[in-house]
C-alpha cells in the first residue's frame, strides 16, 4: 500500500517512512507543498498525510488541490492545535487531524481507521483466496486455520497477490509496489521473497496455491 507523507521537518519524515515501512507501507516523501501537491494530484496513493506549515504552499491549499482531483484519503498531522484549525482542516476535505507531538501508535490506529472508513470492505478488512485468509486490520495470515509468521514485507506481498488473485504479476511490478524501486534485472530479491513466502504459506500445504508463469511473472490462485 502506498503512502504519501508531505513534511518538511527532515527527521520528523524519516522518523514515519522507516516506522511506516516496517508496518508493510510504501512511503514516498515530499518536502515541501509545491512538490507534495505535484505527486498527491498526479501520483496513485491509498493515503496522503499531510502537515500544514511547509514552505512553497501550505498544507490547507494542498488539501484543497487535492479534493479538486482525488478522493485519496488525507490525515493531516501537524503542530497548529487550535480548535479552529482542526475545523478548518476538517471541512476542507481531510479525513482526520492528528496534532504533534504524537504516539506513532495512535498514528497508525487512526490511519488503518481511515482506511477501513474509504475503502470497501475487502479492501481493508480481509482476503481470502481458498483456504488463505488475510486480515488486513490486524495484519495476520492463516492458511487452513494456522497463523503464517510473515516479515512485514512477505505480509505486502502476499497482500498484492491475493488482491490480484488470478492475475500474473511481472517481478518489475512486484518491485515497485512492494519494495518502492526501480526493478534492476540484476536483483534478485523478489525471486527470493517469493520463494521464502512459499515455503511458509505453500509448501506445508498439499494445495499449492502460489504459481510461476515462467518469462511472465507469478500468479496466486486456486487452481483445483
């Protein structure tokens, strides 16, 4: 799933992509309002937290250029506490308003109940592909009833997977959306994430459910 954090305060930002990112979130940073309206208009995210002071444009008028071409979900996080400022953020499109300082354990609970609020329920609640059963919220994976101790990132890929059940994805595609990178054919990592998924959700299993299209990519899918 990927996130858009528009925040200027160097520290603060890397401070939420490392946290967002050991939850499973593909994180991209902007700095500042000219370049966080650029990629929230044009760039394709489930989420956009926003702060409000930023040099170039502030977060108010980014949230209103936003509301004029998407319905992304935004999360405004920033250090203006006033009951007026809330409001205003709130009637200008946002989904939320969380004030800093802040717990990134109340960070994280508010941006999964944002989630769960936009999205159909499928989406952000659970998945099932046979006797594969991923929840979303809670970020948990049961195959045939047992628990799967999947890494946060085994977790988001196994997610794009069943989401697109019955659809090969190409490893350049695996790439972008699970590790955020530019596929370089001289990497193996998603050959080796696949191969460690499969021997925790697929091979104790007699259905196999994890598939390779070979020169195409990989497919999940119950092919019974």
């Amino acid at each position: 799933m990927r996130v858009l954090v528009i925040e200027d305060e160097h520290k603060l930002a890397a401070y939420l992509q490392k946290g967002l990112n050991e939850q499973g979130f593909v994180v991209d940073i902007a700095r500042n309002g000219i370049d966080g309206r650029h990629l929230a208009v044009e760039g394709d995210y489930e989420l956009i937290i926003l702060d409000v002071m930023l040099p170039g444009v502030d977060g108010y008028a980014v949230l209103s250029e936003i509301r004029k071409a998407r319905k992304t979900p935004v999360l405004m996080l920033t250090a203006r506490d006033r009951v007026e400022d809330r409001v205003r953020g709130l009637q200008g499109g946002a989904d939320d308003y969380l004030v800093k300082p802040f717990a990134f354990s109340e960070l994280l609970a508010r941006i999964r109940a944002v989630l769960r609020r936009s999205g159909p329920p499928q989406e952000t609640n659970s998945l099932r592909v046979a006797d594969l059963e991923l929840d979303l919220v809670k970020r948990k994976a049961f195959r045939a009833g047992q628990r799967l101790a999947l890494t946060a990132k085994e977790f988001t890929l196994l997610a794009l997977l069943m989401k697109r059940s019955g659809e090969i994805l190409a490893r350049t595609t695996l790439a972008e959306q699970v590790w955020d990178m530019n596929f370089d054919s001289d990497t193996n990592v998603v050959e080796v994430a696949v191969r460690r998924l499969r021997v925790k959700m697929d091979d104790p299993f007699p259905k196999k459910l994890l598939h390779t299209v070979r020169g195409m990519g990989y497919v999940l899918e119950d092919r019974s």
